[in-house]
C-alpha cells in the first residue's frame, strides 16, 4: 500500500511539472520581386548587411527566370543555392529563411528598341532598287522594363531638318496599359547610283548624255535631290558652273528658259468664253509652267502671263510674280 501511494505521488509530481512545448513561431518566407532574369545573393539574402562582402552580394545564386515567374525555396533551399555561388553559410549567422522569388517584369533589350526605330526610319526613305541605307543609332539606349504581357514597339521618326542631318525616333512601347518611352537619335547614310559631271560644266550649259557618268556616291549629304538618269536631263540646263566631278542634282539645274528677258510673247486673254490675243514683251526670263511679269508694247502696262511654251503664254490676272 505504501509503495502504491508513493508511486500515486510521483505521477502526480510529473503530471503537475510537464507543461506541453510551445510551437515555434512560423516565419513567412521573404517575396523576392525582381525584374531581370538573375538574382544575386544580395537580393536572395536581403537584410544581410556586412555579412556579405559586396563581391559576394554580386554573385548569381539563380539565374535563367523567365518573365512572370515565381519560384518557391525552402531555407535548405537557400543555403544550397548560396553553396553553389561559392558562398558557405555555415558559421556566418546568414539570415536564411524560405523564399519567394518573382520576376515582375520582363527586359526589352536594347537591340530590339533600335530595330524598330531603325524599321520607320528605313519606311520614309523609300529606297531605290539600288540605294542602300546604312541606319546607327548614336546612343544605344539602356534596357527597359516593362510588365509582363504582350509588348508592342512603335515608333514615329522625323526627317532632319537639314539634308545629311541626325533623325529623330520617339520609340513607345505598349504592355495592356502601361507604356514606357525613348527618344533616339539616328545617323543615316544612303548610297546609290548617281550622275557625275565628266568635264567642267559653263553655265547655262544644256547637259549632254556623253557629258555625265553614272557612279555609286554616298547621296545624304548631297544638296538638292540625286539624279541617276539621263532621261531626266531633258529640259534641264546648269543654273551656274560646276567641276568635273560633281554630282549631278536638282539644286544646280535649272528648267531650259522657253522664254528669255525681252523676248516677244503671243499671250492669249480668255474672259468667260471670249479670248483674245496679244503682243508682250517678256520683262523676266520664264521656263514652261513659271509666272513672269510682260509689258504692252506701250511699255507702260504690266501684266503676270504663264508661258505655255517657246513664245506663248497666258494672262493670269491677279498672279503673283515670279521667274527671274
């Protein structure tokens, strides 16, 4: 009986002296939220502070996210990528605890925001057949970040304002409804076939099939618009004199005068569907198609007359004046 109550108290002593263990608090694992592609430890081990040398923050302990991504480490996880990184957490006190880590964005690299620049720049030069264009960008831009989702490039270039000058593209990209922007300045050369002077040219000199060549030339810093073709020389005379050597352009032809300063005009008046005919004298050195001043006989009377071909032309009350 003795031993039975001593046993009864023992029981009784332990009963009261055990106290259930409490659960260890739960630790919610650290969001990681990154937009490219790596994640160093630094980003892995957030809050490190100087456990981490700044060479070890750097290196890659995940790598090859793709965009949207979520991927779940458990601690053992953590340490077993910082092991592969070269980075030992034993005896460190790292704070290593599960992780989520997302990639929240996706990269739009440089090479494809200067393509499409380069696209709408290559749309408004409407090449020939022959030319060629040669399209830099002067200053790559950075990658950008974009959301994820379906990306769409567009981009509006400007012609400079002086011939051989820099392009300007403002590049938008499009993610649902967000958007991000870059200005980008463009280097163009184009080259193609060209007509050159083979002898030094007079002025007012009408331009021959055996006096030009074709040969290729860089045509952006050409002044006027490049003529390649013989056929267009028709009706064309230099404006002044130039080298051999000298591209051939819009900006030193001049159209062959059908009427030159004191020549006689046949001008015609039409009033309704009355017309009439008269005898000017031209005051002004005119081509097919310009506007000069003409006088009457009486060289009193001023009139503006469209030339319509060699000698002729037609009133235009009211024109303003014009040819040289």
């Amino acid at each position: 009986m003795r031993i039975f109550f001593l046993f009864c108290s023992c029981a009784l002593f332990a009963a009261a002296a055990w106290r259930p263990a409490e659960a260890a608090p739960q630790v919610p694992p650290r969001r990681i939220r990154v937009t490219a592609a790596r994640v160093t430890a630094g980003e892995l081990l957030a809050g490190a502070g100087g456990k981490l040398t700044a060479e070890e923050a750097g290196r890659v302990v995940i790598a090859s996210l793709r965009p949207g991504e979520r991927r779940a480490l458990s601690a053992g996880e953590v340490a077993l990528a910082l092991l592969r990184a070269g980075i030992d957490p034993s005896g460190r006190d790292l704070p290593l605890r599960a992780a989520v880590v997302e990639r929240a964005a996706q990269v739009v690299p440089s090479e494809t925001i200067v393509e499409a620049g380069v696209k709408q720049i290559e749309e408004l030069l409407s090449l020939g057949p022959e030319e060629t264009a040669d399209i830099s960008v002067l200053v790559p831009p950075k990658p950008m970040l974009a959301p994820v989702g379906k990306l769409r490039l567009e981009a509006m270039a400007r012609r400079p304002v002086l011939r051989g000058g820099l392009w300007i593209a403002e590049v938008t990209g499009r993610v649902g409804k967000e958007r991000f922007h870059c200005t980008l300045r463009y280097r163009v050369r184009v080259t193609g076939p060209v007509l050159v002077t083979r002898r030094a040219v007079r002025r007012h000199e009408l331009l021959s099939a055996d006096a030009v060549e074709v040969e290729r030339r860089e045509l952006t810093a050409l002044r006027g618009n490049p003529i390649a073709a013989t056929a267009d020389l028709a009706g064309k005379r230099a404006a002044r004199g130039v080298a051999a050597g000298t591209p051939v352009t819009t900006e030193w032809l001049e159209p062959v005068p059908a009427v030159c300063k004191g020549d006689s005009i046949l001008a015609v008046t039409r009033v309704g569907a009355v017309s009439a005919c008269a005898r000017l004298v031209a005051a002004a050195t005119g081509a097919v198609g310009q506007l000069i001043p003409a006088r009457g006989m009486d060289g009193k009377s001023e009139v503006m007359v469209l030339i319509t071909g060699p000698g002729r032309g037609e009133v235009t009350p009211g024109a303003k004046k014009g040819g040289r």
